[in-house]
DNA sequence: TGCTTGACAGAAG
DNA sequence: CCTTCTGCCAAGC
C-alpha cells in the first residue's frame, strides 16, 4: 500500500481524469491553460503532465480539448484545426497567432 | 535501469 | 515579438 512518494503526486489514472474533469466544464467561447488545470487538481507543476494526458484523450469522452492552449494563448502546434474550432466560438485572436487570452480566459471563480 | 521526450511555465537574451 | 534555456516530472524507449 505504501509507496515510496518523496513527494506528494496522485495516481497516473486519477490524474488523467482530475483533468478531464476540468476541461470538460470550460464553456464555449473561452479559452484554458495547463498550469492552470495542474493546479486546480493540486499539482502546480505537472503543467507539462496535462498536455501528456490531453494528448492522450480518448475521443469517446468528446472533450473540448482545444479550448487548452498554454499560459501564452499558443495553441497546438502541428493542429491547424484548433485555432479555426476557437475562433467558430468566437474566440479573438492576435496578429501573432496567438490567442486574446486576455479577454477570452476561463475564470472558474468568477462565473455568474 | 537510465537517458530522452514533451499539446508547459517562466525568465532571459 | 521570437528564440533559447532552465526547472519540473511522468511517460517512452
């Protein structure tokens, strides 16, 4: 039962679903970042652990995966359709690429 | 078992 | 703004 944690971490699997979890609640039109999801299931620095996982989804779940893109607003690279399936939403991009993160981030403690 | 990789974050140049 | 480097840590090979 006991493993040898030097430091607290969760089971790969719980994990993994801790994060979808997540994605599946940002709503249409916004956008999130894996450091954030790695710390809202407790784990501040496995940001690069969510985008191992997220590239992993079963497309069975049907997850919104592509509203996640990194705490600069870049997408994907190498998946053109995440930028076009963003701004079908409406979501705001700048000249650079990169999404208006500013103005379409995800605040889950500020719904209403 | 050990080195390399990666849908990251943040800082530096 | 863009590229490169470092820190982090599980997954792959």
């Amino acid at each position: 039962m006991s493993k040898k944690n030097t430091t607290f971490h969760k089971d790969s699997l719980l994990f993994a679903q801790e994060v979808y979890e997540i994605v599946a609640q940002i709503p249409a039109g916004k956008v999130f970042t894996y450091g954030m999801i790695a710390r809202l299931v407790g784990c501040p620095q496995n940001s690069r652990l969510v985008g191992t996982v997220l590239k992993n989804t079963p497309q069975d779940l049907h997850l919104p995966t592509w509203r996640v893109v990194n705490s600069q607003g870049r997408t994907v690279p190498a998946w053109a359709e995440q930028q076009e399936l963003l701004e079908a939403e409406g979501v705001g991009f700048k000249n650079n690429g990169h999404v208006e993160i500013e103005k379409f981030l995800w605040k889950p403690f500020e719904e209403f």
